[in-house]
C-alpha cells in the first residue's frame, strides 16, 4: 500500500470493535462459543457422512463440499479476530491481508455456485429420478465440483489482482480485510473498482440465486403432485437447503450491491458477522436437524460408543 507521497504501509491496523476490555471479553467468548460449534458441527456432519456408506451419494458429497468451504471461511477471519480482542496492537501485514481478501472472495464464489449445484442436485433427484444417477454420476460431481472452484477464482478472485488503488490510511474499521473495507482507505477515484465489485457480485450472486430459484421452482411444482407421504419427504429434504440459501445470499447481497460509498463501516462490520462467522455456524445445525439420514447415523454412532463403553467398564 502507498500514499501519494509514495509513504509505504508494511501493516493494516484493524479496528476491531471495541477498546473496552469487558465488551471485548465478553465478545471473545461469545466468538470462541460460535467458532467452536462451527468446527464441530462441520467436523461431526463430515465425520457421519464418511461412517455411513448409505450416505455416499452426490447430495452428501456436496454436503460435506459445504463444510469445508464453512470450515475455511470461519478460520480464515474468526481466530485472528479472537487474538486481536485482547491485544492493543491490532495489526495484520499487508500480504496477510491481500491473502484474507482473495481466500475470502474465494470462498464466498465457491459457496454461491456450490448452493446452485445443490439446487440442480435436488432439482434432478425430485423432477428427473430415473436420470439421476446418469446425469449426477460420480465422475460429473467431481468435475462440477472442481469447476466451482476454478469458475470462483475466475470470477471473484482474479479480477481484484488488477485493481490499481493508492491509499491515503491503514486503519481499517472492520475485525479482518474486507474489500470494501479497505476500499474506503483509497485516495483515488474507485468508481472503475466498484463497477468491477458490482459487476463480480452480479456474476457470482445474482446468477446462482436464479439457478437456485428456477430449480425450487420447478420442485415445488413437481412435489405438489406427489402423494402427501413423499411430498413431506421432499419438502423436509429442500427446506434446509431454502433456510441455508436464504440467510447466505441474504446477509452477501445487502453487502455487495450498490457502490461501496453508500454504506457506512459499520455497516459493512456488522454484515460480515453474519455471513463470515454466523453463516458456517448454522449451515451444519439447519442441515442435521432437518435430515433424518444424519441424525440416525448420529444416534446409532452414540449408542454405539455407549455400548463400547459399557463393555469397557465391565
């Protein structure tokens, strides 16, 4: 980072929260509560999915594809936000800070397409039963799944290597580098930067909500004529994925639409909550709780290991 004066920022000073030690207590263990349910919670829907052959099937596999990428988001921001909550030299260098931006653009591409692929999953296991395991056969899942990541690096990662930006500041009022964060920080015009935001945001946003969107579409049309027994099936296996959907695109969208100039800091701060640290917490828990496969593979996993320890004992 440079001034115009060519003064050079070695380190990005964040911010944070707050400078009160008791709010910044308290926060440290709200967040270590969220990060640690966040880890299990991806770990243990990971974990039942590999211990359960009957759960070996394109919709897991994309499945445990989300915890990872959940997984990744948390860790990226989430740690470095809980050493900096007591620390009064709230710093991260610049290359740690690019890298936070582009893992996080990745991660956040990957997980819009991976919610439209599990959509289409859906999509062809309800609408198209009989092509299902030709048209989502092991090795077109495995080939999707890498065009995810390669298409999110394309759209979301690579374009923000040529943003040419001078900035006056290093204080960043956010908890980790955030784009748009850091944007305010720029001397220059950066209405160009934030054509290419918006532009990003429509490709890797807007265009996997209307995949998503056309696909429960035409699900909810198909369901509607199924007999009241497989129609509570369906919609039970589609809801958590609705929930999922919902809270991600909803918390991203009202980040990334629109110039940044129109949102406050804060603003920005606070969204970032959501979809960061609140998002990878919850994806594990709506997902468990509203699918039978894994809380049966939880329940006899348990009984199990009671069983084992009874024995043990005696």
């Amino acid at each position: 980072m440079a001034t115009k004066n060519e003064t050079i920022f070695y380190e990005v000073i964040l911010l944070g929260f707050s400078n009160d030690p008791v709010v910044n207590a308290a926060l440290f263990v709200l967040f270590v509560i969220i990060y640690i349910v966040t880890v299990a919670g991806n770990g243990l829907i990971l974990f039942m999915i590999f211990i359960n052959p009957q759960l070996h099937t394109p919709m897991y596999f994309f499945l445990c594809m989300l915890s990872i990428l959940d997984m990744c988001y948390s860790t990226t921001a989430v740690p470095k936000l809980l050493a900096d909550l007591f620390s009064s030299h709230r710093t991260i260098s610049s290359a740690g800070c690019s890298i936070q931006i582009y893992v996080i653009l990745l991660v956040e591409g990957s997980e819009c397409l991976l919610l439209a692929l599990m959509a289409y999953d859906r999509y062809v296991a309800i609408c198209q039963p009989l092509y299902y395991f030709v048209l989502m056969r092991w090795s077109v899942c495995y080939k999707l799944v890498t065009l995810i990541f390669i298409g999110s690096f394309m759209m979301c990662a690579f374009p923000s290597f040529f943003m040419q930006v001078t900035f006056c500041d290093n204080q960043v009022n956010h908890f980790m580098c955030e784009m748009l964060a850091i944007l305010k920080l720029a001397c220059t015009d950066i209405s160009s930067n934030e054509l290419v935001i918006f532009s990003i945001s429509f490709l890797s946003l807007l265009l996997p909500l209307v995949i998503i969107l056309v696909s429960y579409g035409c699900i909810i049309s198909s369901v509607l004529n199924i007999h009241n027994a497989g129609r509570s099936k369906a919609f039970s296996t589609c809801t958590s994925h609705l929930a999922v959907v919902a809270l991600y695109f909803g918390t991203v969208m009202l980040m990334y639409f629109g110039p940044s100039s129109q949102y406050s800091t804060n603003q920005e701060k606070y969204s970032s909550i959501f979809y960061v640290i609140l998002s990878p917490m919850l994806n594990p828990l709506i997902y468990s709780l509203n699918n039978r496969e894994v809380k049966d593979t939880f329940r006899k996993h348990c009984q199990n290991v009671m069983i084992f320890s009874k024995v043990q004992i005696f």
